[in-house]
C-alpha cells in the first residue's frame, strides 16, 4: 500500500450548518448528493451525514460520545500570529475553542477548536516544518535532527 491519504471524512449531523462552519473559515466546496467536498491542497476533506457515512462503513453509528475520539485534524500555518488569528476567525464561524495558542514543547505555537460536529482540529506554527506557498507540508528528516 502506498503511504498516502487521500480524503478526509467527516460525519456531521447537519450538513447545512456544517457547511456554513466551513464556508465561515474561507473554505470552498462543492456539494453532490447531499455530500460536500473541499479540495485541501493534495487531499479532499469530505462531510457527509454522520449516520450515512457510518452505513456506508456497515459500522454502528452508535451513540455519540462527547468526548476525545482519538483524531485530530491539523492545520499548520505560517507565524505564531496566524494561529491566534485562526482560531479567532473559527470561533466566530461557530468553532467551540478547545485550547487557546500557547508555546508548545517542541518549539511552536498551537490551539484547538472544534467544530460544531465536536471534530478536533489543532492550528499549529512548527517552525520545524517547511511549509510551502501552496500550503504543502514537508516534514524534516528526524535523523539528521
């Protein structure tokens, strides 16, 4: 298997309000089938109803648990500045903030929000991390560091 992702899917319970949340954010999509897609650099985020999206799996959707479900989505960016400004600009969109920006272990800046489907998602400054104009991210060869 080649080592790649190529879309994100997220289980929403509105698909309106969902959509709106990231249109708030900047983000562009294109809705087919009651299902919306954004195009994130090389990948696709997805929504899609919760329930759909659990049928199609053939899992029990199950009953939601209001806390951590163990992914969190993230979202680098360029400064320390640019965290607090996402964070912000996700909080008027409808985001709940998890975590305000503050300096983390490894050197950078993050928070967390999430959104109104209660999906993590981290907004992270690694100065470690190369990110290039198009939004890509190179990850560092950690044996030379």
């Amino acid at each position: 298997m080649e080592q790649r992702v190529s879309l994100i899917s997220l289980g929403v319970d509105d698909l309106a309000r969902s959509k709106a949340f990231y249109e708030e954010l900047g983000w562009r999509g294109q809705e087919v089938e009651e299902t919306v897609f954004f195009q994130t650099g090389g990948l696709a985020v997805v929504l899609w109803s919760r329930e759909k999206l659990a049928d199609d799996a053939e899992v029990p959707a199950g009953d939601r648990d209001p806390g951590f479900g163990g992914i969190v989505l993230a979202h680098n960016v360029r400064s320390i500045v640019e965290v607090d400004e996402v964070l912000a600009a996700a909080e008027r969109a409808g985001a709940r903030r998890v975590r305000a920006g503050r300096e983390t272990f490894y050197g950078g800046y993050a928070g967390f929000f999430a959104d109104p489907d209660g999906h993590v998602w981290e907004v992270a400054h690694n100065p470690g991390f190369t990110l290039q104009l198009d939004g890509t991210l190179t990850l560092p060869d950690f044996g030379t560091t």
